[in-house]
C-alpha cells in the first residue's frame, strides 16, 4: 500500500520533474486516488529490495550480452526452474523480470505448482 | 554542446535509421505472424529512441516528453494485440 | 547538411504506408500498421508536432489496432450451422470433422475461419440459413442398409446461399453441396 | 572527456543494437531472436539513453523515465511474446516442445 504510493509518486515527479507545492499536491492526490488492488500489501522494505535486486541485474545482463556476442550460443533448451510455493503477485513479477531481462534466458510459463518455464541459449557444447 | 558532438549524434540518428530498415525487411518478408510481432516490437523502441536521440541533439523537452510516452504506449498497445493473436490462433 | 537525417527518416513513411497496402495477409497488415504509426509518431514528432505525435501513438498504435484486430476477427469468419448432435466434439464422427477440416482447408488461402453453430433441429437450421444467420448449413442423412442393419452410414449434405462460397468450397468438398438459389430465397421470404 | 564517455555509450549500443537486429534476419526460432532482440533493444538502448544522459545531464528525470519504462516494458513485452507464441506453437503441431535433454532445474 504504502509501497504503491511512493511508486506512483516517483514516476508522477520524474514525469514532471517539478518541485512547487502544486505539483506536489497534485501529485499525492493522483497517488492516493488512484485504485490500487488490495490483495496482497506489500511492505516497504520488499519494494527497495526487489529494486536494489534490478540493479544488481543491470551489470550481469551487459556481461551476458558480451558474452553473447563474443561467444555465439546456438544450442536452446528449456529448462524447468523450482521457486518457492505460495509467492506473492509481486514476488512472481519480480522473478519473471529478473530472468526475462538477463539475455540468456526468458521465461515461458509459470505453473502455478512453483515451476517456471525457462527457455534458455547457451554456447554449443565442445564433443567428448 | 560543441560541435563534434552534434556531428557525432547525426550520425548515431543516421545510422539508427539504417538499422529501422532491417526489421522493416524482416516484417515484410516473413511468413510466421510472431515474427512479424519481433519486427515490430524493434522497430517501435527504435523509433521513439531516435525521438530521444532528437530531442537531446534540439534541446527540445517536449519532443523528449512525447518520446518517453511512445516507448510505454507503443509496447502496451503490442500486448494487448499479442494477446489476441493467441486467441485467434486457438480458435 | 546537418539536418540530411530528415530526409532518410521521412522516407520511411511511403515505405511502411507501401507494406501496409500491398500486405495480403488481414493478420500482418494489422502488424504492419503497428509499424506504419510507430513511424508516423517518430515522423510527426521530428517535424516538430509533439501534439500531433502523441495523438498517432495513443490513437493509432494503441486504439486503432485493437480496433482493426476487434473487426478482422469477427469479420473473417464462416459460420457453419449444424444440428445439436453434431456440435459436441466427443459425438462427431470421423466424416464429420473430415469434411468440415476438408471446408477449413478450402477456406485457408483467404484467411477466413469456420466456426459452428448449434441448431436444435432441421426446421430451426433452415430458418437460420433464411435469415442469414449462417452462411452454410450442414446436415446428416442416416442411410441404413437394408442387408446390414447393424452399419449406419451417415451421408453429409451442405447447403449455402453464397455464390462465391460455392465456388471456393466446391473443389474440395466430396459431400452433396448445394448452392440454395435467391429466387428460393425469395420465395421463402413472401 | 565526458563527450568521450557519452560517445562510447551511444557507439556501444549502436553495436548492440546492429548486432541483435541482424539476428532478425535468420531463420531461427522466435523465441532465439528474442533473446537478441533483448540485447539490441533493452540493453542497446538504455546504454544509448545513458550516452544521452551524460550529455545532457539536466534533463536526467526525463531520461531516468525513458530507461525506467524501456525496462519494464520491453521485458514484459518479451515474457508475453514468449509466452503467447509458445503456446501457439504448442496449440498447432501438438508436438513435445521439449529439448530431448531436459533437465531439472537444481535445487538451488
């Protein structure tokens, strides 16, 4: 709840970049009318994990494109990956964004039992 | 900015134009719809990237303004119509 | 010279309005129109109309493609009457979806779709084929042999009252296909 | 020297965008293009938006924005590609899509 209003505010003053008592106004309005959904709240410190998480992931996806480029990867496969059960909406998203945004993998599917469906490139393998 | 740099812009505008054409081929030539989608997909974040690029080389905010709009329409509006294609395919 | 990127990126422009006009496929010219209004955003907005700019994103790419796919999709569709018993999947026979399949078949290289309406019986069948709530109706003649009473062959029959889906479907169909005439029609109709 | 940095940030993602967008062009699965699409296009243009953020850097909310949104929607637009066409494929040829190989992802 409190998660998705500071959210909101974030993109409202990138958007307008716009610091007058206004704007501000305007902008805690927007953030506190808005729907927003009531199934699952999400605590603060989940929000700046799951971004710090995004970060993280910004330098291990350039390094994977590197490694795309200087070293072909022909073969697919697609793998099953295990998660815990029972995760919230948000935790999915955030694991589903974290593998899709990584060059080498995407995920196909997410089966409710806690499996994704992974598709991912690798390198062709050397023969024995 | 001093002027290598604007040099250095028009031809990164230049050549990111160069490479819309290359989906723009694949769009056209190919058979399957989801490749089709790909070509699309490129071309769209190609596109409003080049308003970007643009707006920075004119100093223009609003052109930067509806760039930044195009990029999160654009893709919205490709999944709605992914997600009807999937639906035509089952059908 | 400076500004020589201008005329490359507005060059585009004719070029995806081209691929949309002459895209046959209905499913692909609806992408590529995708592609035509993310240019003429990027066109519009390099000429200086943010406006105008803003509007082709939001209206043409976001609302006229779904709209466009909303109307393709109901659009290319041939309805097939049939009765009750045919429409459940697990009660057709063979014969059945082998004729409607071999119906599909004929129909795919103008990308119209077949879809099946239950009726509940012959009189309700043909009144939707009068008031042109189908476009083909199908139906089976039990033909049970005399000699062997056990086999019961089932004979199809189709009847339409398109003209030129009567031509498309004729070569492919081994079934009776009858073309109803409009001057049946008529006749029905006073 | 930050025009040398700006400008190494937009010849990076223009490489990368070259190079992923060739891939259109071959014949392999959507789903191998897709992985290249994401270098050209994520990672491609957040480094060119980064060249542009060092040039000018006073319109940087504008521009976080710009690579906030081409982020979130690029790789989403990737999952539901993904997961739209794969199912399409599975739906039409009913074929096991599955690599021969298959393995179970470890534990970890």
């Amino acid at each position: 709840m409190i998660g998705d209003v500071v959210l909101r505010l974030i993109i409202w003053f990138l958007l307008t970049a716009n610091f007058t008592i206004a704007n501000i106004v305007i902008g805690l309005l927007i953030a506190f009318l808005l729907p927003r959904s009531s199934a699952s709240p999400e605590r603060l410190k989940d929000l700046f994990q799951g971004i710090w998480k995004i970060i993280l992931a910004i330098p291990q996806a350039y390094a994977e494109a590197v490694e795309l480029i200087l070293n072909p990867h022909t073969e697919e496969e697609i793998v099953m990956e295990r998660v815990q059960l029972r995760r919230s909406p948000g935790l999915v998203f955030l694991d589903i964004f974290l593998i899709t945004f990584t060059p080498k993998t995407t995920v196909l599917n997410y089966h409710e039992e806690g499996w994704y469906e992974v598709h991912q490139v690798r390198p062709r393998r050397r023969l024995p | 900015m001093t002027s290598v740099m604007m040099t250095v812009l028009n031809i990164a505008i230049i050549a990111m134009t160069l490479s819309i054409l290359i989906p723009m081929y694949a769009a056209w030539k190919d058979e399957d719809i989801w490749q089709t989608m790909l070509s699309m997909a490129s071309i769209s974040t190609k596109s409003s990237l080049i308003v970007l690029m643009l707006s920075v080389l004119r100093d223009d905010w609003m052109i930067g303004v509806s760039g930044v709009i195009m990029i999160s329409v654009g893709n919205a509006g490709f999944m709605l119509l992914a997600h009807i294609l999937k639906r035509m395919g089952e059908a | 010279m400076m500004d020589s990127y201008l005329y490359i990126i507005i060059a585009l422009l004719p070029l995806a309005a081209m691929m949309v006009v002459f895209q046959t496929n209905p499913y692909h010219a609806l992408v590529i129109r995708g592609v035509l209004g993310a240019i003429a955003a990027l066109v519009y907005s390099i000429l200086g109309a943010p406006d105008v700019a803003l509007t082709e994103a939001l209206v043409g790419t976001l609302l006229a493609i779904t709209l466009y796919a909303v109307a393709v999709r109901s659009s290319l569709v041939l309805t097939i009457g049939v009765l009750q018993e045919e429409f459940e999947i697990e009660d057709q026979t063979l014969d059945f979806q082998v004729l409607i399949s071999a119906v599909q078949t004929s129909l795919d290289p103008y990308y119209v779709r077949v879809k099946l309406m239950p009726y509940a019986d012959l009189k309700a069948l043909d009144q939707a084929l009068r008031q042109q709530e189908i476009h083909v109706k199908v139906y089976g003649n039990t033909i049970s042999n005399a000699k062997l009473d056990e086999i019961q062959i089932k004979s199809y029959q189709l009847v339409t009252r398109l003209n030129r889906i009567y031509e498309i479907i004729k070569p492919d169909i081994t079934s009776a296909l009858v073309l109803l005439q409009s001057s049946d029609l008529k006749e029905a109709q006073s | 020297m930050i025009e040398v940095l700006s400008s190494f940030c937009i010849l990076v993602g223009l490489v990368f965008g070259f190079w992923g967008t060739s891939s259109l062009l071959g014949s392999r699965s959507v789903l191998f293009k897709l992985h290249n699409l994401s270098v050209s296009d994520t990672l491609g243009s957040i480094s060119i938006i980064v060249g542009l953020l060092f040039l000018r850097p006073r319109e940087w909310p504008l521009l976080l924005l710009a690579i906030i949104s081409l982020m979130l929607w690029n790789t989403m637009l990737g999952y539901v590609l993904a997961s739209c066409s794969s199912d399409a494929v599975k739906n039409q040829h009913d074929v096991l899509y599955f690599d021969p190989d298959f393995e179970i992802g470890d534990e970890s």
